[in-house]
C-alpha cells in the first residue's frame, strides 16, 4: 500500500480546511483539529486522520452542530457540568478543562460531567493535560452497541474506553487509554480495510462464532477484554456516563444515531485529583516515581504511553504517513 508523506504542519491544515470547509466554525474546528492531530503526532492512527470522514459525515448529515457553543456551570461544590450544544467533545473539553483544574485544586476533588456530545476520539488526549498541571485524571466516555456482555451474543455495551494520567517529575505524565472491549473498534476497522486479521478473542460473527475475521466482527460483536470482567467495567462505564450523568447509554445511542458513520451522542465523565490535598502533600511526586522506577527495573518493561511520548519526539522531523486511499479520500472532503 502506497503512503503518503506529511509533515504535522501540513497535515494540520489540510484538516483545518476539510473542517472549517464542512461546517465548522474556528474555534470546532481548531479543538478538533488539535485532538486529532494529537493522535498523528503519537502515530496513534485508529484516532487520527483516518476519523476525519467520519466527523465530516456528521456535519454534512447536520447531526453534528459545527458551530456549537458549550457552556459550563458548576451543579455542586465539586462538580462541573458542560452543556456541548450537540457539537463534537473536543471543545466543550476544552472549556471545561481549566474550570476542572480550578475547581479539584479547591475542592481537592472534582468531577466534568459533559452532555450532549458526540466523542470519536482517544481520551488520553483530555486526561494528559490535566496531569500536566499537576492533578490525576479519570474519564470514561460510551458509544453505540458494539460489545456484546461477557455470556451474551448480540452487542449492547460500546467499547466503553477508560483512561487515567498521573503526573511525572519531568512535567509530562504517564497515561493509559483503553478500550473495555478487547480490541479498539479502530484497530477492528483498520484491519479490516488493511486485509489482515484480528486477534483471537477479538469479536464474533452475526451467528455467535468466534472469528478473527475484522469484517465478520463488525458485522457480529466485539468482545470485552478479560471475559465477566471487562464486561463489568463496561458495565461500570454505561452507569457512570449514562445514567450518573442524565445521558445515553450505548444501547440509547444507537436507537438515536442516524447512522452516519460519524460519532454517535451521548457524554463522558471526568474526575480530577489533587494529590496535595490528600494523604502526602509532600512526598506524592517522588513516591510515584518509586513505583515507576521499580516497573523499569524489570528489563523490556515499557510504561503506558512511553511509546507515544517517543514517537512524538520523531514526527515533527519525521512527518506522519497516511495510506494514500485516506488521503485521496480526505483531501476530496475538501470539495
């Protein structure tokens, strides 16, 4: 497969253009712009360019308002509400972030609840900078049916990811983002147009089959990750962003999707915590940093989000490449 080179400034505009050119305005497009090519700088693909027809399907269908105009208002003593105006999470993310932040450092905990949203993108982008400021980080976000329930055959819950940052004595953090289902529907995607095979216990096929075929999972279900139990965090999740928050469960968000190929409705929930305020306002930083230190003893250990933390170093010489069918395909968006 041919590929096309691309340096992250080219890239960049090339997807602000494609944005602003199907509806939205600057400021939509420059949060998901930012969001998306988060993603390409850490060649973490599945959540880069290869989502942005997918958000241009959304705003030509008008599921999607491109101009939306969040507003954040604080429901409790530690918990912040963002109305995202049916727009897509990037900027309503981003103006609830900094009144997180704020609100954990007072209260030394605090909660973003975002409703009315449509998410397509990976959540270490929105816990990183959070723990970049000195604070841990939670969140968790649903989708549309795709998992079916440890026992079951038919997909209810979403792939339901989950991601937590802690902060690191350099300023950076250490952040995990992970789908509940045992394979990112991205990665399924991917595979699936890339003719290679998914990994055995992936998904299974419309009849309940076991299968490594991407195709046959996406028209079957996924599975989650480490049978009854990923089902239960995934269950967890469909609480947490559903009805904790007064939004849809995935199963809800599939009944209201127009099935546009673009990212269903519904909301996510972030927890933000100050680890002064707790236990060891003095040692916290050095103690994690204890735990760290002893993981990287072990030869060939790796930690969560190491390896996009190194490729982040390279792509600003080195550019991104895109299969050129994506970026044939992107690049006619701008029509």
């Amino acid at each position: 497969m041919t590929d096309v080179n691309l340096t992250l400034e080219d890239a960049d505009a090339l997807v602000m253009r494609v944005l602003r050119t199907n509806g939205c305005d600057e400021a939509n497009a420059r949060a998901v712009a930012d969001t998306v090519m988060a993603a390409e700088r850490d060649i973490c693909h599945s959540h880069g360019i290869f989502r942005i027809p997918g958000y241009v399907a959304s705003l030509r269908s008008g599921k999607v308002n491109g101009k939306a105009a969040p507003t954040v208002k604080q429901i409790a003593p530690g918990a912040l509400q963002v109305d995202a105006d049916r727009g897509f999470a990037p900027l309503a993310l981003e103006r609830g972030r900094q009144p997180l932040i704020d609100l954990a450092r007072e209260q030394g905990i605090a909660a973003l609840a975002v409703r009315d949203m449509h998410h397509f993108a990976a959540l270490w982008v929105e816990v990183e900078p959070i723990a970049e400021a000195g604070l841990a980080a939670f969140a968790w976000t649903a989708a549309t049916p795709m998992v079916a329930p440890a026992g079951g055959t038919k997909p209810l819950f979403g792939t339901n990811p989950m991601a937590f940052a802690w902060p690191r004595k350099d300023g950076s953090s250490m952040a995990f983002d992970m789908a509940t289902a045992a394979t990112a529907r991205g990665e399924i995607m991917i595979m699936a147009r890339d003719g290679k095979q998914a990994p055995p216990g992936a998904g299974i096929d419309a009849e309940g089959n076991p299968t490594t075929d991407p195709n046959a999972i996406l028209a079957g279900a996924q599975l989650p990750f480490g049978g009854y139990k990923g089902s239960a965090i995934s269950m967890m999740i469909e609480l947490l962003v559903g009805a904790l928050i007064g939004d849809k469960l995935s199963f809800e968000a599939g009944e209201a999707d127009i099935k546009d190929g673009g990212p269903p409705p519904g909301g996510e929930l972030i927890i933000a915590i100050d680890p002064n305020r707790f236990g060891d306002p003095d040692g916290w930083l050095a103690h994690g940093e204890k735990l760290f230190d002893a993981m990287k003893a072990q030869e060939g250990l790796r930690l969560p989000g190491e390896r996009r933390h190194q490729n982040r170093l390279k792509t600003p010489s080195e550019g991104i490449f895109l299969p050129k069918s994506l970026y044939d395909t992107v690049c006619g968006l701008e029509a």
